[in-house]
C-alpha cells in the first residue's frame, strides 16, 4: 500500500535544522539521510553564496529556500553583504524583496 504524499500546505509548513558549518563554509540540512547545502565564501565583507544543493529526492519541499535563509540571518547577523553567485539564490532574493537590503 503506497504512503499518500504530503500536501502541498504540510510541505510548506516543513522547516529542516539548518546547521552553518564554518569549517566547510556551508550551511547543511540534513533529511531522510540526505546532507543539502548551500555553499559560500567570505570575500571582502560578503557572504558570497556559491551553491546550493537539495537530493532530487526531496525537491520542492522548501528546503533550499530554508537554507537561503539561513544564510541570510547570518549574514544580516554578521554584518556583511550577500553577493548571489548561485542562480537559485539571486531568484530567491528576487521573490523576496525584503532581504533586497543585504544584496551587495
């Protein structure tokens, strides 16, 4: 007997533990066995965001988004601009125009 898939509202309400992982320059969520990621570097005052990346198994289920923003706190914690490399990022700043501030 198949599992019946989440809702489309339930999938919204999911939020991952996003971690910062310094060392890797990173920041992770790990769900259902699988590290995703967003990726950046730290270059003259910016959070330059590099990458990000879900498991296609778990796609659409907002967890690059919450890795975004993740990203964003810190970087609004910090102090420092973000410079949006990776193509998923500069759409999210877009969709988002409150975070348009930290833009570098």
């Amino acid at each position: 007997m198949n599992s019946p898939q989440p809702s489309r509202r339930a999938m919204e309400r999911f939020a991952p533990h996003v971690t910062h992982n310094g060392a890797k320059q990173r920041f992770e969520a790990t769900v259902d066995g699988h590290v995703n990621v967003a990726h950046y570097v730290l270059s003259d005052g910016k959070l330059v965001m590099t990458h990000t990346a879900v498991h296609p198994s778990l796609q659409g289920r907002g967890i690059a988004a919450a890795l975004v923003e993740r990203a964003l706190a810190f970087a609004k914690a910090e102090g420092l601009k973000v410079e949006p490399v990776c193509s998923y990022v500069r759409s999210y700043l877009k969709r988002h125009p409150e975070h348009q501030a930290l833009a570098a």
